[in-house]
C-alpha cells in the first residue's frame, strides 16, 4: 500500500484550516467507489474515514484536530489531558 503523504496544509505545523473528511496527521481522505446491487446497478458512493475531532499536543499546546482512528491507535498523536 503506498505510503500516504498528507497535504501541506493538513499538517498540524503548517498552516491549521478546516478540511471535511481528511486525516490531520496523515491525510488520508474519502474512498470513491461504485455501490454494486444484485442487479448488477452501479451507483457511485464514498467511503469516509473513521475521522475522530479530539484534543491533541502539537508543539506544547493542546489543540482539536480531526485524526482518523488509524493514527489514534498506533499513536501517532499525543492527547492532550
């Protein structure tokens, strides 16, 4: 699988902007797809990340970022208490 490199402006030391559906530390994003019935109908369709809105240190201060699930259990990123 290869190695996701998030955008500049979705890292937590660059410039921090509201982005929907998008990791903060790694940057990974939706999924785009075709929802297959029985019938063999195509519809197209995401699929979203497990995004989580939590408080987390970035540089010695505590700030809320969306980080997918993924990140949070390999711990990737420190909570902030």
């Amino acid at each position: 699988m290869a190695d996701r490199e998030p955008p500049a402006s979705a890292t937590p030391m660059g410039s921090v902007r509201a982005m929907a559906r998008r990791c903060a530390i790694c940057g990974k994003g939706v999924g785009v797809g075709m929802k297959v019935s029985h019938s063999n109908r195509r519809t197209k369709r995401i699929w979203a990340p497990n995004l989580q809105r939590v408080k987390v240190k970035v540089e010695g201060r505590s700030m809320r970022l969306r980080v997918c699930a993924r990140c949070l259990r390999s711990g990737r990123v420190q909570r902030a208490v």
